[in-house]
C-alpha cells in the first residue's frame, strides 16, 4: 500500500510488477497532469483506498488520501465546501485557475463528505497521507476518524518522517507509524527499509514533538 506522493513517472503498473498494489493519493501527484495521469490513468487506479474501505489479506483497511487545505477545509474549522461537486459548481465559470485548482482538489486535497463516509465505517487498519496528531504538523481530526472507525493501526505519510509514537498510543487508543521517504514498514510497524531522510531527521523532529505535545496536547479517551 503506498501513502502517496508516488509522484510516478511512468504509469504505476509499469512501474511496480509482480504484485498486489493499492494506494492512496499524495498532494504532489496532481502538482503536474504527468504525475496525475500516470497515477489515475495507470492500470491499478481501480486500487486506489481514498475514501473506502477494501478487505486485503482478510483485513479491512481505510483509506484517506490527499491532505487539509484552507481553501476547501482545514480542521478545526468548518469546511468552506463540504465536496468536489460543491467547489466545482462555485469554480467553474468565474474560476481563471480552474482547470488547474481541479486536478488538485479533484483527488489532492480531503472533502468533508469523503470523511463523513468513512466515519460510518469499520476498519482494522486506517492508511492516511497527513498525519494525526501524533505528529507536530499533525490532526485531530485524524484521529477522530481512526477512533470512530475503531482502527487499531494508522500508517501516514506525507511528512516522510517516522518517529516514536509509542507514547502516544494510550491516549489515542491506536498505534501510528510514519512511514519515512522511499520508506518500506510491514504490518507490525516493522521497518523493512528505513526512510532515507529517517536518521538525520529524527532527533530534530522528536525534539518538535516533544514541545509540541507539552504545549497543545489534550487528554483524550481512546476507543
């Protein structure tokens, strides 16, 4: 399952053979229709998780692709258009930019409503590109998503790192593995390649964690 930012330069199933592929979406593979297209053209674009929930290997594993964007939500805020077909209607024919803002709102960015969806869900293993709020630059609202669906895995990427969240499990009620860039984690959170920017990263970015959680960590009750 790959976290997005794939940013392929040929089509996915060119790229990747011999095996079983999902994904979901990053936000820089609609920065260009080269990246876009070889991703949501490819052969494996009916294996994208965004949004839905798919039974692989006898689990259920969710999907949320793309990331919060002040111009269409940004939690805790309210959202400014609640799906695609909303900005669209609003974009359309009065938008300069909008052929552009398309490709990367169509499949870039989180829409309330495709959360909304997966709220009403169950899943054993939620696989996001942003990250909950383990992470510095991370949300709540992920893990509002995670303790209603009743997961007991997150994956995220989007940040490429991977840090300790082995602290944070007791108050969200889940475990969370970052997955570092070009990065390889098995089910169990085992680190099969490590992220090429994993070493030089981690203690600065464990530092901003740990002042992070100090200044806006709330005790929470996980499910």
């Amino acid at each position: 399952v790959l976290l997005g930012d794939i940013q392929p330069e040929t089509h996915l199933n060119l790229l990747i053979q011999g095996a079983e592929v999902y994904f979901i979406p990053g936000n820089h593979d609609v920065d260009t229709q080269y990246y876009h297209d070889n991703l949501f053209m490819s052969e494996y674009s009916h294996n994208n998780l965004h949004g839905r929930v798919v039974e692989i290997g006898g689990l259920r594993i969710a999907g949320l692709g793309g990331v919060f964007n002040e111009n269409i939500w940004m939690p805790p805020n309210d959202p400014l258009f609640e799906n695609y077909e909303q900005w669209e209607a609003a974009n359309k024919w009065n938008n300069p930019h909008y052929e552009t803002q398309s490709r990367i709102f169509k499949n870039g960015v989180i829409f309330y409503d495709d959360y909304l969806n997966l709220m009403t869900q169950s899943a054993d293993i939620l696989v996001v590109h942003d990250a909950p709020s383990c992470h510095p630059y991370g949300f709540e609202a992920i893990d509002e998503l995670a303790q209603s669906m009743g997961v007991k895995t997150v994956f995220h990427g989007d940040h490429h790192d991977s840090l300790d969240y082995s602290e944070d499990e007791a108050v969200m009620g889940f475990r969370t593995y970052g997955v570092g860039l070009r990065g390889v984690t098995n089910i169990d959170g085992q680190k099969i390649r490590e992220g090429e920017l994993d070493a030089e990263r981690m203690e600065s970015r464990m530092q901003k964690k740990r002042t992070h959680d100090s200044m806006f960590r709330k005790p929470r009750i996980g499910m």
